[in-house]
C-alpha cells in the first residue's frame, strides 16, 4: 500500500518536538496537511511558521493539554468546527518519570497514564469511526520498546507503554478488511528532550548509542508504506534484537537486568 500524503490530513499530538516535530516536517515535506498538537503553544507557532515557509499544506495548531478529562471531545470538535476531516492519527504525545516509585508524585503518575495512555485511547475513540465509515486511514501509537520489558525507576511509563502496544495490536486485529491501518511504532533510546526533564539520573538511559527522531520516523512510514503492514514495528536493528532477546529470559530474569540496566550507578560521568 502506498500512501497519498498529499490527500492526508494527520491529527499528531505531541509535535512540539522530537520525534513529533520530525513526523510534522516529514509529513508536510510530503504534502500532508497537519493539525498540530502539544501543550506549549509557542513550540507549536514556531513550528506551523517554519513548515508554512516550506511547503504549501495547511497547517492548523490546537495547544492542549492532554491530561485533561474530556480533551479528545474537545479536540473533536475543534477539528470538527474548523471544517477538517482527520485522515490520520499519530498518537505521540508522552512522558516520563524516573525514580522509585515510591518516591514519585501520585498525582504526577496519574497525569502520565493519562496522557500517555488515556488520551490515545479517547482520541483513537474519537476519530477511528470516521475512518472507518470511509473505509481508509491509518493510526499510529507510539509505544516504544519498554513496552515489552519490566522498567525499575519507570515502572508506569512502561506500563503506557505496554498498554499502548496491547491495545494497537489489538485494533489491528479488528480492523482487519475495513481499510483503516493501525500499528504502533517502537524506539529505544532516542535523542530527544525525552530525559531533560527526569533529573541526572536518567542520563543513564542515553549513555549508549541512540537513534534519532528522524530514524524513527523513517521506520514509521516505511512501514505505514508497506505492503499489508503488521500491528508492531521496531526502530532500529539493535532493538529488534534487545526485543528478541528479552522473549529468551524468565519475567523475573528479565525485571533484575532491567533493574541492572537502569541503575543510575552504571550512569557515565558527564
């Protein structure tokens, strides 16, 4: 299957930056139109003002915070009042804590399952019956390769995580025969803003090679742009093959390496 972008318009969340901002510039480099999504609005102007200089597709910006109860609502009817029909759905938009859980702000964890699970599942909910009724478009979750494995001092981002890939793979499965592609899309390590905000610890989680924003995103489409694509692709070979490997260990062997991996002691000096 081969996309027409130029006949897309693509609701992506998150598209302030990293990964979100390269699937923004991608796309509208390929003649999607784009409703841009993100809490701060000033990543997102800057962004519309650079793609408006660069290609001619339109480009509408709805800040949002999608921790809020009732955002996908509203962010249908926005879409709705604006006259846009949604083509596609990125689901995107995410983020992390990382220390013991017992440590961490249960507010704070809330806000992360709801953004980072909630939201995908109520905007999917949104704008997946169009897509069906039409009998086209594609959504794409962004999980990540946590989701297949136990992550210490990230114990709820990985539970989003898997979340995220149970719930595509099970769309998948449904939306079989009615011309609507679903699958989630997996990183490892990517070099974004992800762990600005998690604390020094966390630079353990960069400390080997990572991938970029851009890799990613090439991944995601290739496969968007496949012949009979599957619910789940992995960024990167060496991700592929850290996945592969996982599946070989007990979950109690898997849970004390990943504790061993994430200990903020093996962290290089910076």
């Amino acid at each position: 299957m081969t996309i027409d972008y130029r006949a897309q318009t693509v609701l992506l969340t998150g598209a302030g930056s990293g990964i979100g901002a390269a699937f923004a510039r991608t796309l509208a480099a390929r003649g999607a139109n784009l409703v841009l999504v993100a809490r701060r609005a000033d990543r997102l102007t800057s962004l519309a003002d650079e793609l408006r200089r660069t290609t001619g597709v339109r480009l509408d910006v709805i800040p949002s915070d999608l921790s809020r109860p009732g955002v996908a609502d509203e962010l249908r009817q926005a879409v709705t009042e604006r006259g846009i029909r949604v083509t596609g759905l990125i689901n995107n938009a995410a983020f992390g804590s990382f220390a013991p859980f017992v440590e961490l702000d249960p507010d704070q964890l809330s806000a992360e399952v709801a953004v980072n699970a909630l939201a995908p599942m109520r905007l999917t909910a949104a704008f997946l019956p169009g897509m069906v009724d039409a009998g086209h478009g594609f959504v794409i979750n962004v999980a990540g390769v946590s989701a297949y494995l136990p992550s210490p001092r990230m114990a709820v981002y990985s539970a989003t995580k898997a979340f995220a890939l149970s719930f595509t793979e099970s769309l998948w499965t449904e939306l079989r025969g009615t011309g609507v592609t679903v699958f989630a899309v997996c990183p490892g390590a990517t070099a974004t803003d992800f762990t600005t905000g998690l604390g020094p610890d966390a630079a353990v989680l960069t400390a080997g090679k990572v991938r970029t924003p851009d890799d990613v995103v090439t991944t995601a489409l290739k496969h968007l742009d496949g012949r009979n694509p599957g619910p789940v692709v992995i960024d990167g070979r060496a991700n592929r093959l850290g996945v592969l490997a996982s599946r070989l260990l007990s979950r109690r062997r898997s849970a004390l390496t990943m504790a061993r991996v994430f200990d903020p002691g093996r962290a290089p000096a910076r």
